[in-house]
C-alpha cells in the first residue's frame, strides 16, 4: 500500500469520484498520507494551477460539470498531488476527442519539461508514443517485448515484421518529427518580408512541412532568435523523405 501510494496514477476514464468536488478529488492522496489541512489545500491550489485550471473557479466544481479534457486535466493533477517519483498513465488521453487529445498531448509534453517526472505511459497509438516517448516498448502477444529502443532507431530499424506492421506506414515520414531544421542546407535567401511565414531552427522537419502543406507554401524563411538566417524549401525536406525511405527499404 505505502508503495502504491508513491505512484501517481492517470486513467483512461479519468476516474474522478463524482459526488466529490475537484478539490476533494485531488486532496485524495495527501488526505491518506495525514497531511494537515493547510498544506492539502495549498497542494491542491497549486497543482490546478499547474495543469491549467484557476483553483478560484474550479476547486469547488463537481466532475459533471467539468468537459472532458478539463476532467483529464484533474485526473493529471491528482496524480501529482503528492508529488510521487514515478506516474503511471494508462491510455489518458483516450477517451477525448482528437483535437482535445492533441492539446493535452502538447500540455502534457509542457508540463513535463518542469515537472522531470519518470512516467510510464500505456498507449496503442504509435504516433502518440512517438510524440511523448523517449524510449518505447514495443510488446508483442503475451506481453513480451518485441523492441525497446528511442522512437528515432525503432522508426529506422524496426526489430521485426511484427514491429514493422505496428509502425505503419509512412516510417520515413514520422522520421521527420525527429530532425531539426538547422540539420538541412539553409544557404537559401531568406524572405525578410513581415508577411512571410518563418520557422525557427529548432524546430522539427515535420513541423515545417505541415506548416508549408497547410498554406501551401513552398518555402519558408528559417530564423534563429528571431533572426533570419536563411530559408528551408518543401524540395529539401521531402527529398530527406525519400532518402530515409530508401534507406529504411535497403535495411
């Protein structure tokens, strides 16, 4: 019990007790460790302030009157109410509709980059694994696993054909999630023109194509603290797209 109580959980369904208000729901865990009532209420205050709910408007609720993702939200909150080393999250964000999902998905991905958490999280989406994972399990029938290994090396050499069929198609495609602009030749003139769409080095190859799709554009200037430094062209990144595809075929 003392071990489980040292785990954060988030489920699927969210799991919230419904004839308890969001503060209750959250207090749950710090209640059973005997924590006094001002340090509980703190806690709970700030963590809703954490995953993005004003603790003066949504303390009080009830689960009924909170939308899906806000309910995941407490959910979350919950789970790192009494600051435990490890979560486990079990399919959170299924249950939620797909923009609702990827929202959290970004949330999630934010908030970590504070929080420095150890998570296990449970998912049957692949790409969703590839979006949040730093290492991935693959596991096969039985639970034995297939692969375990970063999204980039599992993506450029699934283990198997089972892996491989998990995967899906488009590998070379999701490849670009983990390429960095500033990794193509940017020696192109950069459109300084306020009105030009600009995307900043750091950024994923991936996300630069879907910016250039989405407005069809076909280039886009390339900035680095705010600066131009060049230009990057649909041209480049879909010949890197083709480039891992053979590589991946010849594997």
């Amino acid at each position: 019990m003392q071990l489980r109580r040292k785990i954060g959980y988030v489920i699927q369904q969210v799991g919230l007790i419904p004839h308890l208000s969001i503060a209750q729901n959250v207090a749950l865990v710090p209640k059973l460790l005997k924590w006094d009532k001002q340090r509980i209420k703190d806690r709970v205050d700030e963590m809703l302030t954490v995953v993005g709910l004003d603790p003066g408007e949504y303390r009080g609720r009830y689960p009924r009157q909170l939308s899906g993702g806000q309910q995941q939200r407490v959910g979350v909150a919950r789970a790192l109410a009494a600051d435990p080393p490890i979560m486990l999250m079990d399919e959170p964000f299924g249950a939620v509709d797909p923009i609702t999902r990827s929202r959290l998905q970004d949330e999630f991905l934010s908030l970590q980059q504070t929080l420095r958490k150890t998570i296990v999280f449970v998912t049957h989406d692949f790409d969703e694994a590839l979006k949040l994972g730093d290492r991935i399990a693959v596991l096969r029938e039985g639970s034995h696993i297939a692969q375990y290994d970063t999204p980039e090396r599992i993506l450029a050499a699934p283990a198997d054909d089972f892996v491989e069929g998990f995967i899906g198609a488009g590998a070379a495609l999701k490849r670009l999630h983990f390429e960095r602009v500033d990794s193509l030749d940017l020696g192109g003139e950069p459109d300084v023109r306020p009105s030009h769409d600009t995307v900043d080095v750091s950024s994923s190859l991936h996300a630069a194509l879907d910016l250039m799709v989405g407005k069809g554009l076909g280039s886009l200037t390339v900035a680095r603290d705010g600066r131009p430094v060049g230009a990057v062209r649909i041209e480049d990144i879909l010949s890197r797209v083709h480039s891992a595809g053979d590589q991946v075929g010849a594997g």
